[in-house]
C-alpha cells in the first residue's frame, strides 16, 4: 500500500468523524489500517481532516496511538447509537476536556471579515480535538437517521447521506453499488 495516496474511498463519509473510522478498509477479505504509521496518520490528518501536526509530533508514536483511540472511541459511539444503546460518552469527553481552542476575528482576502477557530497543539488529544468534536457534534447534534453503514455485506464503511432523497445505500456506488449490481445480474443470470 502506498503511503501517500488517498483513493475515492478515503472521502466517502461525507463527514470528518465518519472519514476517521472509514480509515480500516475491507480489501480482499482482510481489515487494513490505513493508519499504520505516524507518517500515513500525518498525511491523512492534512489532507482530509485539515489539520496540521507540528513537527515536533511527527515522530510521535503516541500521536498515532491516540488517534487510533479517538477512531475506535468514535467507532464505538456510533454503533451504540445506531444499536439504540445508551453511549459511553465518558472516553470522548477525556479527549474534549483537553482540547484548548480560541476564535479569532480576521480579514480573508477579499477583506472580508472572518471568524476562524484555532486550536493549541502541544499534545497528540490537541491536535486531535477537531476529530473529537467533530464526533461529539456527530452524536449529538447532527441527524443520526442519515449516519449509515454500506449496504454491501463485506464493507465495512459509514456514510453521512447527503443525497435529497436520503436513500443512499453504498459507500460508493462506483465501488458497493456496483459490486450490488454484478451479484444481482450473475444471480439472475444463473436462473436463466
């Protein structure tokens, strides 16, 4: 696997918390971790979730194995959730009672006034705090009924369903959906 590519699959979440658990993949049968090193953690932070690690944390084996925490505490809730069960919320609040996070009123550059949000970074749980609350805010704030699992019987991916309709199936219909399609066609196929 390389380590600084991002395929279709690394978005298809359509929220920041959902792309974080969809960082293990079912290919071939076999769970893998697209977080398997700091530097694959680093890269996936700044390019999906936007986030800039210091470079002082770079060779921190602890940033990778906090986030790989925060990714199962999320993945966790999110089945609680789904499941209607009552959620252990106390391991999240760990993660957000350390996060150290300001505004600031800026000019962007049309010279328009902006509020932008800015967090510390001196510890892994901080440069992790966009992760954790975009998780709290997933849990609590956002339509659950539209946080959906792939519909494919060997994927192992979530969604937020943004389509009109809401009656998205597939984590990608290039990928699900279309798996979907071929089974259905081979089944009717061997009927005939």
């Amino acid at each position: 696997m390389k380590t600084n590519t991002l395929d279709d699959l690394a978005l298809v979440g359509d929220n920041d918390a959902l792309n974080m658990i969809n960082t293990v993949v079912k290919i071939d049968g076999n769970l893998i971790d697209r977080w398997s090193s700091t530097e694959q953690l680093i890269y996936w932070l700044n390019k999906v979730a936007g986030i800039i690690v210091p470079d002082d944390l770079h060779s921190s084996s602890a940033l990778l194995e906090k986030a790989k925490e925060l990714r199962e505490i999320t993945r966790v809730l999110i089945q609680q959730k789904k499941e209607g069960h009552s959620l252990d919320i106390e391991p999240l609040n760990a993660f957000l009672h350390k996060a150290s996070r300001w505004l600031n009123l800026e000019y962007d550059a049309n010279q328009s006034l902006i509020v932008t949000h800015h967090y510390a970074k001196h510890s892994p749980e901080q440069v992790l705090a966009p992760l954790a609350e975009a998780t709290a805010k997933l849990i609590a704030q956002e339509d659950f009924s539209l946080v959906k699992h792939c519909e494919h019987k060997d994927c192992v991916l979530w969604f937020y369903d943004k389509t009109k309709a809401h009656k998205r199936r597939w984590c990608s219909m290039k990928v699900c959906g279309n798996r979907h399609k071929v089974m259905k066609f081979r089944k009717k196929q061997a009927t005939l």
